[in-house]
C-alpha cells in the first residue's frame, strides 16, 4: 500500500461548536478537501471528470471513529489512501492528526466508499482504468 497522502486543515471558528471543539461531522468535510487534494495530485480533477469520462464519483458509505477533540487554531493533517479497490468503488481509509510542536495524535479515523456513477443517469458504472491505474 502507498504512503497516504497528507494534507494540512487548520481549524477556524466555523469548524468549532458551542463547546469550543470541532463539530463531529466537520471531520467528513476535512476528509472530503483531503480526498479531492489526493486525487488532484495524481492529475484527476474532479470537476472535469463529467466532461472528460462522462461520470463521477459519489460517496456511498462512511463509517467514523473518533478518539480526541480538536480545537480553535489546532492544525491538523488529514491523510487519504487507497484500502480497497474494485471495477465500480473505492474504499478510502482517512485519518485526521493533530500535528503540535513535532508531535501526532490520531483524532479521528475512517473509511469511506465513493462508488462511480455516470454523470447524466446516476447509475453506478465502472471505474475508468487510466483512473484506477493512477490510484495504484
């Protein structure tokens, strides 16, 4: 399996709730920008996927388990690599790390599963290969 790609999110005010710490779900959002800046660097950019392979990709499934908060300022790496891939979906596993003062702690982990749909229909389809080529 690769190295998984890390990209870093600092956390703001709107990534906060009332009890100064991340709201739960703002992890799938981080997961999301970390999975789209994986993709990019590996020359697939999801806004010309439609035009260029007539589909895309949805996610379908998530599953998160969080260990620690994080907090107003805290700069995280959030990290996305491939577990699993099949002809129609990829299972993603993503993990967000506070990153202080040279020191990791796991925050929060998953897995997700974007499944390939055409563009038009909605209808799952397969993954085009030069894609799950670039993937591997």
């Amino acid at each position: 399996m690769k190295t998984a790609y890390q990209f870093p999110i600092r956390i703001y005010w709107e990534d906060t709730d009332a009890g100064g710490i991340v709201f739960y779900a703002n992890y799938l959002k981080f997961f999301e920008r970390a999975r789209t800046e994986w993709l990019r660097s590996l020359g697939i950019e999801q806004h010309s996927l439609k035009d260029q392979c007539g589909g895309m990709f949805v996610v379908s499934e998530t599953q998160v388990k969080y260990f620690s908060p994080a907090r107003l300022d805290d700069l995280l790496e959030v990290t996305a690599q491939t577990f699993e891939a099949g002809r129609a979906s990829l299972v993603l596993t993503q993990q967000a790390w506070l990153a202080a003062q040279g020191e990791r702690k796991l925050l929060a982990e998953g897995t997700i599963r974007i499944g390939w749909v055409d563009s038009q229909t909605l209808k799952p389809g397969r993954i085009p290969v030069k894609i799950l080529e670039a993937l591997q």
